[in-house]
C-alpha cells in the first residue's frame, strides 16, 4: 500500500518530467523513487514508458515535434541507465543468446532498448545491434553467436518490410530452422508476424514470456 502510493507520488513526477523535456529532473526521481524502494519495474512501467507515451501521443497530434521528441527521448534514457543494471540482476543468466536490433531504414530504438533490458533482466544474454540493422548484420550475428533468438523492432510503415527480408535471409543462409525470431514494435499485427513466420510481441513484457517460451 504505501510502495503503490510512494510510486504513484514519483511515477507522476518522473512522467511529468519526461513530458515537460526536463531531462535533469529524471535521474535525480529516479534515484530518489529507489531510495524510497520503489521497485525498477515499477519506475519503468508507471513512469518513464507513461511520460513516453504521453510524447508519442502528442507527436501524434502534431502537438510535440522532432526536437522536442528527441528531447523526451533523452529524459527517458537518463531514467533507463540508472534502472537498467538494477532489472538486469532480478534474475539468473545463462538462458540462451538473443541478437536484437531495430530494422534496417528505421532510427527507433527506445522500445527495442526496453526490450533488451527486460531480457536482461529475465537471464538471456543480449546482443544489441542497435538501430537501422542491415538483413545481413543480423544473419552473420546469429552465425557467429549462435544465438537462440533473433528479435526485430520497427516502428515505421515503410520499414517494417525489412522483417521479411531478414527472415527471408536467415532462411536462405539455413539458420531459420535454429532461431526463434520474434518481433514488435508499433505498427505490427500479430497477423504480420505469423505471415513472415515470427512471434509477435506488443510490449516488452510479453516479449519475455514469448521468448521463454521459445528456449523451454
Ligand atoms: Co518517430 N514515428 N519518426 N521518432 N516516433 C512514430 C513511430 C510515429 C507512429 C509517430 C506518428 O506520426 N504518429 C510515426 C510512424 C508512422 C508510421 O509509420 N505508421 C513516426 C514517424 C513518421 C517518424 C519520422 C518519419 C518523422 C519525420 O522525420 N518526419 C522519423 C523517422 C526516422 C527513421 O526512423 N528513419 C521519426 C523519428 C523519430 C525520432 C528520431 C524523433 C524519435 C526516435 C528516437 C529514438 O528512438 N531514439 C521518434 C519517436 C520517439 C517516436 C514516437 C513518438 C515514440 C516511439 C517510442 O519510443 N515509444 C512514435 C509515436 C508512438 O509510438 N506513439 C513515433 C515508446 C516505446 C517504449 O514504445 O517503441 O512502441 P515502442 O516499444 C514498445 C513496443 O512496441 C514493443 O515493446 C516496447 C516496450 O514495451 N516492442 C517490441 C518494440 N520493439 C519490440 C521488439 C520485440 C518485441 C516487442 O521483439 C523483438
């Protein structure tokens, strides 16, 4: 009860600095919400990805821009890099090797980065690729690491093709049948994914319950 309020003070305020740009304001919150023993978890969902969507949708409505956008982007991170260790250590590793990356045209990273976290902090050990991830990028990693997973995000109409293209790569260079491949990000259907053989995620969360499904 009194963790639910205390989260609901910080959340609050850690979403309203996110939303007003004060990008100085997020660590100090973030730091004091942990102080007070506000979990990770619940910094994550009830603050940083709450003041985000907020962002996203006035952006929608042209009511925020580019800049403005980026500057979000930045309060956010300042928020992540302190709670990212903290959820990396929640669980045990060693599960299997997850190669990530955000498709090849599209800049969007901020889901995919939660995304990585969040399997950090569930026992896979992550290789991200970071964003505009060429086809081949993600086939010689896989190669090379033999990882278990393969997990894509794309955030744009125009880019989430680049899904395909990978998957049609991975089969062709026969690791297809070795990989789970997972994907998300905004504009996907769970249609889309099953269409191009993937599993779909919606949210970081589920990311993890798919991904454990695949390596059991
Ligand atoms: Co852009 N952008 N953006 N943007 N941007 C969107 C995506 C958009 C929906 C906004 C809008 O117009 N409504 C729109 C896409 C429209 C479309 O294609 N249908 C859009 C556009 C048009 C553009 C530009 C073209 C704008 C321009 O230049 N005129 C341009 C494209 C650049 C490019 O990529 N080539 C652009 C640029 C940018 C910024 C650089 C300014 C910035 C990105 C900064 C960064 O990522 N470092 C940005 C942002 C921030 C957004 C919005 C506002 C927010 C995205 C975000 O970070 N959300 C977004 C609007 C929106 O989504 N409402 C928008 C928060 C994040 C936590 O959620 O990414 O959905 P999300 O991730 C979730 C799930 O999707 C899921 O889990 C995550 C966590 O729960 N998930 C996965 C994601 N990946 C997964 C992978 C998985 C599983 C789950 O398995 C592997």
């Amino acid at each position: 009860m009194y963790r639910r309020i205390l989260m609901s003070l910080f959340g609050n305020e850690i979403k309203e600095a996110i939303i007003s740009l004060d990008i100085a304001s997020v660590g100090p919150l973030t730091n004091k919400a942990l102080a007070d023993g506000v979990k990770p978890k619940q910094i994550l969902d009830d603050g940083l990805l709450i003041g985000m969507a907020v962002v996203g949708e006035r952006f929608k409505r042209s009511e925020m821009f580019v800049p403005e956008v980026l500057m979000a982007a930045k309060a956010m991170t300042e928020g992540l890099n302190i709670i990212k260790p903290l959820l990396a250590g929640e669980d045990a590793k060693g599960k299997g090797t997850v190669v990530l990356g955000t498709v090849k045209g599209d800049l969007h990273d901020i889901g995919k980065r939660i995304v990585a976290m969040m399997f950090e902090g569930a026992g896979f050990d992550v290789i991200d690729l970071g964003y505009d991830v060429a086809p081949e990028a993600f086939v010689s990693k896989v190669k090379e690491t033999n990882a278990c997973i393969v997990g894509m995000s794309a955030m744009l109409t125009t880019t989430m093709m680049q899904m395909k293209i990978t998957v049609d790569a991975l089969k062709e260079a026969g690791l297809y049948d070795k990989v789970g491949v997972m994907v998300g990000g905004a504009p996907l259907t769970v249609e889309y994914a099953e269409g191009i053989g993937a599993k779909y995620s919606p949210d970081a969360q589920v990311a993890v319950e798919v991904a454990n499904n695949i390596v059991q």
